[in-house]
C-alpha cells in the first residue's frame, strides 16, 4: 500500500511561485514504476486534473488551464513528485493533491487517479 502526503502551499501573491512536494511511503518500488499526478479541488467544484509523470514512457502532461505555468517532476530516488507553479492565478486557488495515476495515453493523456495523499491548500491572492 501507498501512502502519499503533499505539503509546501500557502498564501501567494498573484504571479508569484510556489513549489508542491509529495514524499511517498508504503510500497516505495511500486511508486516509483507507477505513473504519478497532480490533482486539485477549488472550494465548491470537483476534482480537476493537473497534470501526471508517466513512468513507462518518461512523459509528463499537463491541463490546458496550467500548461506553460506548472511544471511537474519526480526524483525517484528520494521517492518524491514535484510541482514547480509559476505565473499563479486567483484561479489556481485550491487544495491540490497527488496521486497515483493508472491513466493512459492515446493522443493525449487521459488521467485516471487510484490513491489519494492528503492534500495542500494554495491560496492566490492579493
């Protein structure tokens, strides 16, 4: 089993920069073959994909909505998946999470997350 946890959001000015953390635990060789993601959820909407590391073919995707503004990575021997956000918006307000991701690419990625972590919350605003 696979324990996530993200953490480093906070309070930031519109076009500021903020960098995610996700440390794993459990089943470390697991997380590391499997494709990982970013995931938030602004207060009152659902779930919305941000954007995933494939393991199988070293790709990363992103949304249309952050895509040129967040960049996700992965350092596998420390176990960990990254989002570097810059250019942040008000938009961009929300608790973010990672996830394992048992999504598929066919033209483009189409995510699909298993386990969730606890979440970070981000916050843009003046």
């Amino acid at each position: 089993d696979v324990q996530l946890q993200a953490y480093g959001g906070g309070l930031v000015q519109p076009g500021g920069s903020l960098r995610l953390t996700c440390a794993a635990s459990g089943s470390i060789l697991s997380v590391n073959v499997m494709s990982m993601g970013w995931y938030r959820q602004a207060p009152g909407k659902g779930p919305e994909w941000v954007s995933s590391s494939n393991s199988g073919r070293g790709t990363t995707y992103s949304a249309d909505s952050v895509k040129g503004r967040f960049t996700i990575s992965r350092d596998t021997a420390k176990n960990t998946l990254y989002l570097q956000m810059d250019s942040l918006k008000a938009e961009d307000t929300a608790v973010y999470y990672c996830a394992t991701d048992q999504g598929y690419y066919s033209g483009k990625w189409y995510p699909c997350y298993g386990s969730w972590g606890q979440g970070t919350l981000v916050t843009v605003s003046s």
